[in-house]
C-alpha cells in the first residue's frame, strides 16, 4: 500500500484546484514578492489566493483526491483500478451476462444446423445435444444467475 501526505501548503487561486504558491506574488502596491517562506497570509490572500487546502494521508492504490470547488475542499474518490477490482456485478446484469454469452456460443454453432454442413447423423446429433444443453441453461436447477453456477457443456469436435 502507497500511502501520501502532502507536507507544503496548497492554495487555491480564483477558486482553481490548489497548488503551491508560486515563487513570486504581486502585492496591492503592484510590487512583487520572490521569496515564499516571507509571504504573510495578508499578502497570500490579496493576492487572490485562498487557503491553505490540504490534503490528509490517503492510499494512492484506492482514492483520488478531487478538488470541489463548491465546497473549496477536496474529496476522495475511488481509484478507478480500485473500483475495476472490487466490482460485483448485481444479479439482474450477471444473469444477463450470462445470457448472453450462451446466446454467443449458441450463435458461433448456428452452422451445425444447415442441410449442407458436411456433419454425419452422428455429429449432428451431438451438436444437437450440445445447443439443447445451452438452450436449458437458465431452467437448470443448479442455475442461480450467477456464471459460477452454470456447468457449460462440452463443444463436440
């Protein structure tokens, strides 16, 4: 696990995600300021700047931190790799899945069923075996909805 904790001070300008402050500021009297550890919170913020907003330790492998600008905080959202990793899919969309993949091997056999397919009685039959077991699928009785319940039948040769 990567964890991060930034240690400088973030300043958000005009309401922009926050950064560090730069190197130079310009001040209300139009002069300019280079040196950032003499910058008083007074010149910061007449400067258009607004903060600091930093940000907490979080595990880079899981969030992101986000910058809401409504709410001038930062927000942590899930990693997408993360979020990829720990999906479950809901019973409806897996049972769907599931669907479709048969209805997929069921089409990629279509062929079987031509008059001139070159295939003997005895390979037809077992090609036909074969489509009946895809077709019954979602009525067997071990079928759950979920792809770890379904005993996919054995493709002729």
């Amino acid at each position: 696990m990567i964890s991060a904790k930034i240690t400088t001070d973030l300043y958000s300008l005009n309401g922009a995600t926050p950064g560090i402050l730069p190197n130079r500021i310009r001040l209300a009297d139009g002069s300019t300021k280079t040196d950032v550890t003499t910058f008083t919170a007074e010149e910061v913020a007449a400067a258009g700047y607004e903060g600091p907003f930093n940000i907490s330790s979080y595990n880079l492998d899981e969030t992101i931190p986000v910058w809401n600008a409504d709410t001038k905080s930062w927000d942590m959202t899930v990693h997408p790799e993360h979020a990829a990793a720990t999906y479950v899919p809901s019973l409806e969309e897996e049972t769907a899945y599931v669907r479709e993949k048969r209805n997929y091997i069921l089409g990629m056999s279509d062929w079987t069923r031509l008059d001139d397919n070159g295939l003997s009685a005895d390979k037809k039959a077992e090609w036909e075996t074969y489509r009946q077991a895809l077709r019954d699928i979602p009525q067997d009785a071990g079928f759950t909805g979920r792809e770890a319940s379904v005993t996919w039948p054995t493709k002729p040769e």
